[in-house]
C-alpha cells in the first residue's frame, strides 16, 4: 500500500547517533591535492536515516559507486547551520558521509533534511 499522506515523525525513527564535523576553512590542500581532515565536532545528533538512490559512475574505466541518504535531524540553532562544508560520521557504522545540502523540512523548526552522499 503507497502512503499518500506525509508521514510524521515519530520518537522510534531517530534510532540512529551522528556526529556532525566541520572543516577548517582555512586548510590547504596538501601535494596531492587533498585537505588534511583537521575537523572539529559541530555537534552530535539522533536521525534518522532514510537511503535514497544508489548509482554507479564511470570515471575515466573505472567504476565508484555512489550512495544517496536523506538524514532527519531535530532542528535547533547548532543544525540549522549545517552546509556543504560539514560532513557527517555515523557511529556503530564507522560511515562518512559528505553533506550535499539541508533544508528546513517544513518551515515549522521541527526538522532538518540533511542530503548526504559516501565520502569514498
């Protein structure tokens, strides 16, 4: 049966602790064109995870796969300045996350979307 209806959140879906990091703007990148992770913790967090889209990607003859999340988190003034300069590490799971974009999910302050892709 497809749900029609938005479906509220409930206190049983957040079941998942995150840690959210932010990078230091002012890092360059090193001879191989990465940036050091000299991160601090933005703040830590129950969502809920929902996967969104997975696809592969072909670069240059070889093949990445690619993961989409959607995290919901609660919003409060720490969540509500999560960007694309911050990325998320789930815990129990050990994944990294970087973050695409969050948006106030209902423009009541309830909710933050956060979209996340695998950092490979």
């Amino acid at each position: 049966m497809r749900r029609t209806s938005k479906r509220l959140p409930r206190a049983g879906h957040r079941d998942t602790r995150i840690i959210v990091y932010e990078q230091d703007p002012t890092e360059a990148a090193n001879d191989d064109g990465q940036i050091p992770e000299e991160s601090a913790v933005l703040c830590r967090r129950w969502a809920e995870i929902v996967p969104l889209r997975a696809y592969l990607v072909d670069l240059q003859a070889s093949q990445e796969g690619n993961v989409s999340r959607v995290l919901r988190v609660p919003y409060d003034d720490t969540t509500k300045t999560i960007d694309d300069h911050n990325w998320i590490e789930i815990q129990g799971t050990g994944e990294r996350l970087n973050v695409s974009g969050a948006i106030d999910l209902d423009n009541l302050h309830t909710t933050i979307e956060i979209e996340c892709t695998e950092r490979l």
